[in-house]
C-alpha cells in the first residue's frame, strides 16, 4: 500500500505554527532585551527602571553585574591590602611601649634618682649614696655604682673591685651615723631586685618605718632573701659569677618572724610594736 506524503499535513503545519508562534515570542524577549542593553550603554542615557513597577520583563544588565561580581573579588583583596597597616601600628606601638618603660617605668627610678642632687648623699668617681625614697628602717641608703649592670645577674669577677668599693662607702656611711652605737646595720642586695640597677642596701635593724607594709617588704630584709655583701663578693671570687637558689621567691611568704627573738606575729602592726621591745626610743 502507498501512503500519501500528504497525509497529516494539516495536524503537523497546526503543531509547527504553535511551536513556530513560541519561537517568534522567544526572539522578541531576547530582541527586547537587546535594545535595552544598547539603550543602557548609549553614552547619553542611563539605564532606568520601568516607572509602572513591572520588572517581570526586564534583566539586570550583564557589565552591572560582572562590576559587582569584580567589587566582591577586590573586597579581600582590599582587606589583605589593609593587614600590614594594622600589623604596622601594633608593632610601632609596641616599640613605643618598650622605649617608654626603658625610661619612664617604675623600674627604671633608681637610673632617676641616682641623678638627683637632692637624693644624693655621697658620690665619687666609682658610685652614688641615695636615700631610699621609701626607707624601710630609721636608715636606709642605697650604694649604687655609676657604671651600668642591670641585676646580679650581671655581675663577673672583674666587678669584684666595685663591689669592695661599695661595701667600704658602706661602711663610712654607718660610721657617720648618730646613732651607730645604738642601732645594728646589715648591708647587702636582694637576690631578685624589684628595681632594675644593682644597688647595695644599708639598713638599720630597727625597722621603725610606716613604708614597712607587709610581709613582702619584711622577708626581704630578714631571711635568705637578703644577701649579705661580703657573700655576693666571695661568690665573684670563687666562681666568678652570683648564683640565685632556686625557689628563693617563696620566701617572701613565710611567716612574719621577729628577727631579734624567731617569735612568730600574726600581723605587721603586731610585729612592729613587738619590735618597740628590742628597740626602744
């Protein structure tokens, strides 16, 4: 049998002409599409939104949204560009920090006070004699050499000489003292000074002072903590540098002991006016 090339024309011409009508809608979004493009990149106009409210038919322009796209990639850059800045600062104030505390910290005071006329009471060519600012005792001075050593730490067998020379204006120092015949002396360094510079104390046992405040202040002077000035000399002799046993800041914390008599006081106010006893007016 021969079938007609014919047959079912019609049905097929009625389907081509529906997808033919969807085509032709398709090409006149996109050629509507177009001329906006070509309105918004006129060199003269601006691309404006339709005033009716309707942004069914309407796209966002393509250099719109690749300009956002590039904005969003240069943001972290931009941030990174920033880091330095910040990294900068902080440095920069770091350094700020550490040249105001070589100067200006509480630390630094004797480097201060060893300049001051009024502090003064002795001076030669090798050291300095100040008055303590917060004198612990009736009389307290410190020695302190001109030349720089921060702790002793520091200290070598070439400072041996210095050191024989600080104990010696120590010892003139209590010599001149009114009340040398009445009072006892100890003169010596704190194994782990508060205060940067190596200084020498030379300090009455009396003790009567209201700087005295606490159980700090106490065990400095009165236990190891304290070292004699004639110790810290042998030990630059025999090993040529200053050795800190180990643990000797837990000894601050020990309980406050009378150290005429080893009787143990609750409080400093009781421990002062115990020592009324062993040092009367």
């Amino acid at each position: 049998m021969i079938k007609c090339q014919f047959a079912g024309l019609s049905a097929r011409k009625e389907i081509i002409n529906q997808f033919s009508y969807l085509t032709w809608r398709q090409l006149s979004s996109v050629e509507v599409q177009k001329r906006l493009l070509k309105t918004k990149n006129a060199p003269d106009n601006k691309f404006k939104e339709d005033p009716s409210g309707n942004h069914s038919g309407t796209k966002r322009p393509r250099e719109a949204v690749s300009a956002e796209r590039e904005s969003h990639r240069e943001a972290p850059s931009m941030k990174a560009a920033k880091q330095p800045e910040k990294v900068s600062v902080s440095v920069s104030h770091a350094e700020a920090t550490k040249n105001s505390e070589s100067f200006g910290h509480w630390s630094q005071g004797l480097k201060t006070s060893m300049q001051d006329p009024k502090m003064q009471v002795y001076k030669d060519d090798k050291v300095v004699v100040i008055k303590d600012k917060y004198p612990k005792a009736r009389y307290h001075w410190l020695v302190l050499p001109w030349q720089a050593i921060p702790s002793l730490k520091a200290l070598r067998d070439e400072h041996c000489d210095l050191l024989r020379h600080m104990q010696k204006v120590a010892d003139q120092m209590i010599e001149q003292c009114p009340h040398a015949t009445t009072l006892r002396f100890r003169t010596g360094y704190h194994a782990i000074p508060s205060m940067s510079h190596v200084h020498l104390h030379v300090i009455s046992q009396d003790f009567n002072s209201p700087c005295l405040k606490n159980k700090k202040h106490w065990n400095s002077f009165t236990t190891d903590y304290f070292i004699e000035s004639q110790d810290v000399i042998q030990m630059l002799e025999t090993n040529g540098k200053v050795a800190i046993k180990e643990g000797t800041s837990e000894l601050l914390k020990l309980p406050l002991r009378c150290h005429m008599c080893c009787k143990e006081l609750p409080t400093v106010p009781a421990l002062k006016e115990h020592l009324k006893s062993h040092f009367p007016s």
